[in-house]
C-alpha cells in the first residue's frame, strides 16, 4: 500500500509506503469509541455538589417534643423528608478520569488513521514550514491542499512559526506525533501529515508480533531413556 507524497502546492514529489497491519484490513470502530470516551471522561471537571443535612441551612434543634403531640416524629428541619432539607446520596465532587490498557490506546489511534486513510481524507506533505508569521500564508497553503473545515496537522516537532501562523484559523489544530489522540482524528474532517510524522506512528502503531513462548520446541538430543537405553533381560 502506498500513498502519494506533495509539497505545499499540491505537487507530488514521490511516495511513501505504508503497513498493511497499520492502514489496512478491518477498522475496529469499538476501539475508537473506547478511545474517545475515556478521553472525554478524563476532561470532566466533576465540580457538581449537593448539600446533605450536615451541610444545609437550618436549625439543628428538635422541632417539637417526640411523643404527645400527634404528629410523626422528627429531629431537625434540616430532615431529608423536608422540603428544603438535605440530599440523600447526591453527586459529589470526583473525577472521572479511568486509564485505558496501551494495547486499546494504541489499537484506537491506529483504527482512526485507517479509517482516514480509506476514506481518502489523509494528505502527506513532505514539511510543514511558514516563512513568516502570517495567518494568511497558512491559510492560503490549506486552500491549495484542497482542504476545508476542521482539519487536523501533525508533524514531529511543529516549527514555532507555522504553529502561530496557523492558530488562529478557525477549524485548524496543530499536534505534535507523539500527543495525537484517536478523538483528534475522528473529530476532523481532513488529517495532514508531514511524511517524518507518519513514519513515526506507522512505527509506534505497527503491533507487536505474537509470542511463541509456549510452543514445545522438539529436541535435537535424544529422551535420557533413549541415551541410556533399556535395561538388558537376563
């Protein structure tokens, strides 16, 4: 499998060949969404509090004497049964972030390039570079590209002037190779990648082959029993 390699004008300049084990064969969407869902779990805030009885306004003295009056028992105002009381096991303060195995992580990012890549929606360029600090030069290299709306950038180590040129475009995110994440993939329309940056994740990505530890591997010597032979009959 190859793809095609271009400069910033859309010209090709040669080709880079890419792994079947990568780009190819069955894209695993529930890798994806595991992907995405921790990754957005992780960015809750968690703020969300309610107040218990310990901690609503109120007073804390009995309202009237337990027996004698009729009505049902009671301690305090601050009871959950009363309206403006306290809040019986409601939300509190906590994080949601939860780890997810490397083998997912990795198996998530990688099923989101395959995905672009047989969607067509993955360009490599050979560099991506900004002689001066000027949105409109970035701008006008994305328009040459072909690509429009939310389109995703990643190069190994992001050139400090291509990065200011480019932040203010809107729909436009710069990430380095080794921070890019499955959800910023999928949440693009368009993925641009500087041919240093893919060999990188093609590498990262490539799966490790399987291990054949537990196999029996036949001896070249003989059994002990065959070395020492059988016992002679008398």
């Amino acid at each position: 499998m190859h793809i095609d390699i271009v400069n910033t004008n859309n010209e090709k300049v040669g080709d880079l060949e890419l792994k079947d084990d990568v780009f190819g064969g069955r894209v695993k969407s529930d890798l994806i969404w595991e992907s995405v869902v921790q990754q957005n779990a992780s960015e809750r805030r968690g703020t969300h509090a309610t107040k218990n009885r310990a901690l609503v306004s109120g007073s804390g003295k009995k309202p009237w004497r337990q027996k004698g009056t009729g009505r049902a028992r009671v301690g305090e105002i601050r009871n959950p049964l009363w309206r403006k009381g306290g809040t019986v096991f409601g939300p509190q303060p906590r994080s949601y972030a939860y780890d997810l195995p490397k083998k997912v992580r990795l198996g998530g990012l990688r099923a989101a390039l395959a995905q672009k890549m047989q969607e067509g929606s993955l360009v490599v360029v050979d560099k991506l570079e900004a002689a001066e600090r000027k949105t409109k030069g970035t701008a006008e290299m994305l328009k040459r590209l072909g690509v429009s709306g939310r389109v995703l950038l990643i190069d190994v180590a992001p050139q400090e002037t291509f990065a200011l040129s480019a932040r203010n475009l809107a729909g436009v995110r710069l990430v380095p190779s080794a921070r890019v994440t499955a959800r910023d993939v999928m949440n693009t329309s368009r993925v641009i990648a500087t041919r240093e940056a893919l060999e990188k994740l093609q590498e990262s990505l490539t799966p490790a082959p399987r291990s054949t530890a537990g196999a029996e591997v036949p001896s070249a010597a003989g059994s002990p029993a065959e070395e020492s032979g059988s016992p002679a009959e008398e």
